[in-house]
C-alpha cells in the first residue's frame, strides 16, 4: 500500500480529511493531528480497498459514499479516555458536588449529562460511584445520559466492553471484581450498570439527545478541540440545559473564560462552574457537605 509523504499529505489529502471532520464534528484537525492520520486512517484503506491517501481523499470528495465518510471521521476522533480520569475530580463529585446536589434538591431526582463521553469509562466510573454509594441515593431516581459523535465510541460504551489494558487504566481491583464480568480476554461492565446509562450519538451543534436541565454536566477535554466560536456554541447549549444550580465540569487545560458569558467559575467548587446567573450569595456555601 502506497503512503504518501507526511508534508504532501497535510498539503492535500488533509485539506479534504480535514474539512470532513470539521464539517461532521466541528473539530478543528490540527497540523500535528494531521501528521498521524496515516496511522489511523490505515485500518480503514484496508476495509474499503483504497490504495492510498490521495485516493481515499478523491472518495471523499465525490461525496458518493457515506459509509466511507462515517469510518473516517470515526478513525480521526480522539477517543482517549479512562475510568475515574483525574481522580481528583471524582472525589470532589463524590464528597461535595453530589451531596450539595442531594441535599438542595426536593424532587430526589439526579440527572447527569456526561457530553463528549468517548467510549463510556467517565459514565461508568460514574455510577459506580453511586452504586457503592447506594444506601445515600435509595429512593432517588438517577438518570445518567452520556453522548458523543463518535458512533464507534457509543457502540463500544453501550456494550460495556473493555480490554484489560483499558480497566487496569484507573479502575480499582475492587471495583474491577464487583462490577464487571470476564468477556473472553475483555471485561465487560454489569448489567445492572450498563442499565444505569443511557448512551446516545449525538452532535453538540446539532444535538437532539439533551432534554430538560441537568445537575452535573461533564464536558472534560471536548473543547480543546473547537474554534473560539464553536466553544461558544457549546457552552450556549450547555446553559440552556443548566439551571441556577447546575455544576459544569471542564478538562483541567480548558476553562470559559474569554468563551462568552454563559457560565462563571462556581463560588464552592475549585475547576467547576456555575451559570451566570448569580446564586443568592451563601445558597450553596450552606448545602456543602464533606463526605
């Protein structure tokens, strides 16, 4: 199979590879992105009997062939993930944010939006939490929605399968032996996990999944990625989905300061943020609680 040489393929397949992703996920493809996409495109020039880069990019440019599109642009996302990734941040869930939530809320429902989920382990690492925290949340409805653009991403986070290598990554023995099954030489999360989630493909700037408000939404390492006006298209989103209390949580390198004024660094939390829309001064310093 013929490869083109790094520097002629950012000149010219990348443009076409490039303006796909953009089109499809509003993802910006870096040049430095740009020079391992050989890499990850290879599996599918084998699938779809494509010689090269230049051929693959002239497919792509008929527009004849969808499927040819949809393997592309799931080859180019960045699926990068791991269970309880930042492990500080899932302890300030567990110890403050959750039970703050707990605590202001009457209806005992809890929803949470986990929005750029990649292949589930921020979503699962999330109700196993709240299910080794079960006596806290009987007679509480939970609701855990989890989305990406990714449909590779959502059919492997949907089937709970995971290779050894991604469970050692972040996931304690215990948590490993009590929630998750052998599956051939792959672990796969328990039913009643799996249950627990609701995972949807879906496009945060055409996005059809979302309904209501939620209490915790989770966007970590998803803008990075974005335009400055993409961002704030995001975040837009992610207010209209939020209500006065409502925590957001970002990627540690990511932060919406500059990116609009939909949402303000929350007053309790450290990284999270809040609504713009002011909270009654004291309302959640009142509700903290140390778990």
């Amino acid at each position: 199979m013929k490869m083109a040489q790094p520097a002629a393929i950012f000149e010219g397949a990348a443009r076409v590879l490039a303006a796909l992703l953009e089109a499809r996920t509003g993802q910006a493809l870096s040049e430095g992105r740009a020079w391992r996409m050989e890499t990850a495109l290879r599996p599918v020039l084998r699938q779809h009997k494509l010689a090269d880069m230049d051929e693959l990019a002239g497919r792509l440019t008929r527009k004849a062939d969808p499927s040819l599109e949809e393997d592309v642009v799931n080859a180019l996302l960045n699926n990068e993930s791991s269970f309880f990734r930042d492990l500080q941040i899932f302890d300030m869930i567990h110890r403050q944010i959750l039970p703050a939530i707990q605590a202001e809320r009457s209806n005992r429902t809890l929803r949470i939006w986990s929005a750029g989920c990649s292949t589930g382990q921020e979503a699962y690492s999330l109700a196993i939490r709240l299910r080794n925290d079960a006596a806290r949340w009987s007679g509480w409805r939970i609701e855990i929605m989890a989305t990406d653009i990714s449909t590779a991403a959502i059919d492997q986070a949907r089937a709970g399968i995971f290779s050894q290598m991604d469970v050692q990554r972040g996931l304690a023995v215990g948590d490993l032996i009590k929630w998750f099954e052998p599956h051939g030489e792959d672990w796969r999360a328990s039913a009643e996990l799996r249950r627990m989630i609701d995972f949807r493909h879906d496009n945060l700037f055409d996005a059809k999944a979302p309904s209501g408000e939620y209490d915790l939404i989770l966007c970590r390492n998803v803008l990075l990625y974005f335009s400055p006006e993409r961002r704030q298209a995001v975040l837009r989103l992610l207010g209209r989905h939020s209500h006065a209390r409502s925590v957001l949580l970002l990627g540690a390198g990511e932060t919406v300061i500059g990116q609009g004024d939909d949402f303000t660094a929350h007053p309790e939390f450290r990284g999270a943020y809040v609504r713009q829309a002011a909270l009654p001064e004291g309302t959640i310093g009142r509700t903290r609680l140390a778990g």
